[in-house]
C-alpha cells in the first residue's frame, strides 16, 4: 500500500507542477509581460490548464484512490496520510463531476464576459455585459445542479471556495453580524469624519516600497522564499514552498493604498510559506479556504497593521521617511486617519466597520438571482435601492454600483464573496486565542515583535495547509464553531477608543 500510495503522490506533483506553470504564467502576465504576449499567454495557460486537468481526473488516480481507501481508513485519522488521501478524494469527486466539454465551454464565456466587462466598466455601460452576465448565471446554475442534491442552489458554489459552508450557515451568521454591525456603523457615521489628508500628502514610490518592504519583512515575510513586484490588482502567488510572491501597486497621492495592500498579501503569503514543506506539490499543500485565507490577510493587515501598538513602534519611522509630509501629524490624528470610517461607494476601499454590508449585498443578490428571484436585466436598479437603504446613499452610476467587483464577470454567480466577511470573523476568533496564549502579544507588536503572533499562526493555523477543513481548525483551535462575538468585541473596542460610541 506504501507503494500505491508513493505512486499516487508522484500523480499529484506531476498535476501539481503543470498548475504551478500556469501560476508562473499568470504571474508573468500580470507584472512583467509586454501587451503584445497577451494572445499567445491566453493560449498558453489554455492549454496547460487543460492538461493538468486531465491528468487529474485521468481514471488512474480514481483507481489508485479506491484501492487506497480501505488502508485509509486504518490509519490515525490525524495522520498525514489519512488527510492526503481525504482531500485528494474529494477534489477528484469534484473534478470528475463537471464535464470538461462544460468547463471549456464555460471558461470560454468568462474569458470572453471578462473582456466586455473590462470596457463596459470604465464606459458605465450595464447593457453591454447584460446578455453575457445573463448566461453566466445560467452556466452557473449548471455547474452546481452537477452537484446535486445539495440544500441551496448556491452551496455546491460555496463549497468550491469554502468547503463545508452553506447558504443557510453563511445567512444566519451574517444576519446575526448585521445587527450587531448596522448600530455600530450608524453611532459612527453620525459623528464627524476622521480627516485623512494627512494620507494624501506626495508619497514618492521608492520611499513608499522601501517601508512597505521593511515592514512585511518584520512581520515575517520571508523574501528568501518570495518577492514583491508591481501589478495593477494586487494578489499573492505560491509556485512552491520556497517561492511565494507578493505584488502592489502604489499611489503616490495614497499613502495607505499600496501599504495595506503590501501587508494584506503579505499575510495571505506568510499563510502559503507557513505550510508545512512536506505538502509541497499535493492537495494538501495551500491555504484551506477563502474564508481562513482571508482571515490571515486581515489579521496582519487591520488587526495588526490598523492597530495602535503597531504605529506606536512604527509612526517614528515612517515619520522619519516622509517628514516634510507629516511634520504636524501627531501619533493619534494618524491613527485616526488610518482608521476613518465613512459610508462609501466602493467595496475594496471601505473601511473596517461598512465592509462587511458590502459583502453581505453582494451575497443576498447571487442568491435572489440563483433562485430566480431577481433577473439580471433588474440588478442595477435593485442594486441601488439596496445601497440606498443599507448606506443611505445612492450609487451615481452602475461603474460605482454594480459593475464594480470583477467576479460575477470573470467568474461564476456564488460562492465569490462571503469569504471576505467569513475571514474578518475568522481573524478575530483566531487572534482572540492566540492572545489567550500570548497575552504579551500587544506589548510585542508596540516594539515592533511580531515573533510569538507569527509562531503562534505558524503553529495552529498555517503548517496544516489543507490537512484540517476550516470548521475542524476552528473547532481545533478555539473549541467550538465559528461565532461572530471575537469580531465584534474587536469593533467595539477599537472604535469606542476612536469614537464615543
Ligand atoms: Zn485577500
């Protein structure tokens, strides 16, 4: 059975190494490639991207799979094995479910959804994406009846993005947020807002990367094992343990814009490069959902990096970058400004405290239109009576409304977005243990320590890589299911210090 078994890893890294190509591709593609590779790329990651599927789902591995299981089941379910052997089965189960002629056909139709959206945005034209957006629900709705029977139609599309999660879990925890967020949210935004011009002033690039380098490296990102380049939409790569790379983008006239985005995905990559070396190249060797990956990007981004024990060690610093910039800025209007929350347009640029109503819009409407609720050809119009009631605004146009967010057009409808809000719970839960462990973690981070938080996620969250499902590693680490109240005595204690709430 040992040998089956090394005969089946050697499967896997090769499906393995054939996906780290495209990632190298993609990678490329996105930072260094000139404008004229883009057809020949397109046919590149095409192509590979159907080879490993194929070798993936090729008849073997089922085999290999079943002729394993029986030995499986004998092992410690806590072993290495046993996991591998788990987590191949069911991704093979959900590979072999979906046709490869629908999986052509449907990434044809996003590839092509996505180049009229990327025009149909900047020229705020919804009637142009329409009929492309219309058939992507339809294909969406395909994609999960493969799955069949599931609770909701949208949960075999949660599944794929935070397995285990369903639409009626996802719902009750978010209406139990909204109503401790929206009381927050309005006892806030009826004070006056936080000025933030200080964040605005010139930040010259070379500065701006020279801090953000010298901040990721003392969290603990390994640039042995990583870089960071430029990009247009910042996102973190994994090729393999020791090569897990970081991109930004810099706004000379946004001081926090590249810097939280540097640390965001500098915490998505610490994740990948805290995965235990041994996983390199199977199933078990990444982050294991969207809603943990994001729990971690969060943690160092907003529970770290919008905290005031990391400014007080570092606002001398960045002060001593940029003097002219923030002369007569004190520790606490730059605290403040970092941390200003306003009811605003745009999903990536709200604040900690509005994001989640974002999320939580966006989640109800791929399930009214996944259940036929809401037509597409209605979802600007409902778009913007929903924005008016949750934000009290009204989008001036579908570019700031619903044609914002690139996943309904490069993507399926469902499964895209709860992962954001799931991980802001997350971050909360996780780091409330790992200050159960560590409660000198807070007087670390004012000296600008990171070592016993980094080793503390390194240790219960970041080496099992897929080995545990997120509901096992909540269960694990904090000894029940996922609960909001961690997330919301975090808001509530920051924001009663920032505001008078
Ligand atoms: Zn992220």
């Amino acid at each position: 059975m040992r040998e089956k078994y090394q005969e089946l890893l050697a499967k896997l890294h090769e499906v393995d190494d054939i996906q780290m190509a495209v990632s190298v591709l993609n990678w490329d593609q996105t930072t260094y490639m000139p404008p004229g590779g883009a057809e020949a790329r397109g046919r590149q990651i095409a192509t590979l991207g159907r080879l490993s599927q194929e070798k993936f789902i090729d008849p073997a591995i089922g085999r290999l799979l079943d002729q394993l299981q029986p030995w499986g089941e004998t092992l410690p379910v806590d072993s290495d094995e046993a996991a591998m052997l788990r987590v191949t089965r069911r991704d093979y189960d959900q590979a072999t479910r979906v046709p490869p002629a629908f999986l052509g056909e449907f990434y044809g139709h996003i590839a092509q959804s996505y180049q009229v959206w990327a025009e149909a945005r900047p020229a705020n034209d919804f009637s142009k994406v329409r009929p492309l957006l219309e058939k992507t629900l339809d294909y969406s709705r395909r994609l999960a009846e493969f799955f069949a029977p599931y609770d909701h139609i949208i949960d075999p599309l949660i599944d794929m993005a935070d397995y285990g999660m369903k639409a009626a879990t996802v719902s009750a925890l978010f209406s139990e947020l909204r109503r401790e967020l929206v009381p927050i949210v309005q006892a806030i935004t009826s004070q006056p807002a936080a000025d933030d011009s200080c964040l605005h002033m010139n930040y010259p690039e070379k500065e701006q990367e020279a801090f953000g380098i010298d901040v990721v490296r003392a969290l603990g990102y390994d640039f042995e094992r990583g870089r960071l380049d430029k990009t247009h939409h910042p996102f973190t790569t994994r090729f393999a343990a020791g090569d897990v790379r970081i991109t930004t983008r810099y706004d000379e006239h946004n001081f926090g814009d590249a810097f939280f985005s540097t640390v965001h995905e500098a915490g998505h990559a610490m994740y990948e490069q805290g995965i235990r070396v041994a996983y390199d190249g199977t199933p078990l060797g990444s982050g294991t959902s969207a809603g943990v990956h994001e729990s971690q990007s969060r943690t160092w981004e907003n529970i770290v990096g919008r905290s005031r024990e990391f400014w007080t060690h570092y606002y001398p610093l960045l002060k001593a970058r940029f003097p002219a910039q923030l002369e007569n800025i004190s520790l606490d209007a730059f605290y403040r400004a970092i941390n200003k929350v306003e009811k605003s347009l745009v999903r990536v640029d709200a604040d900690e405290a509005t994001y989640n109503l974002h999320v939580m819009l966006r989640f109800d409407f791929e399930i009214a239109l996944l259940e036929g609720k809401l037509a597409v050809k209605d979802l600007p119009e409902a778009w913007n009576e929903r924005f008016r009631q949750d934000f009290g605004i009204l989008p001036p146009n579908d570019r700031l409304g619903c044609l914002q967010d690139v996943h309904w057009y490069g993507g399926s409808i469902g499964g895209a977005f709860q992962g954001y809000t799931l991980g802001n719970i997350i971050s909360a839960l996780f780091y409330d243990q790992a200050l159960k462990a560590h409660p000198e973690i807070p007087a670390e981070i004012e000296q600008g320590k990171f070592d016993l938080l980094h080793g503390w996620l390194v240790e219960n969250i970041y080496q099992y890589g897929r080995k545990y499902t997120a509901a096992e590693l909540i269960e694990r680490v904090s000894g029940s299911p996922l609960r909001i109240e961690p997330y919301i005595q975090y808001l509530k204690r920051k924001y009663s210090d920032l505001y008078a709430l």
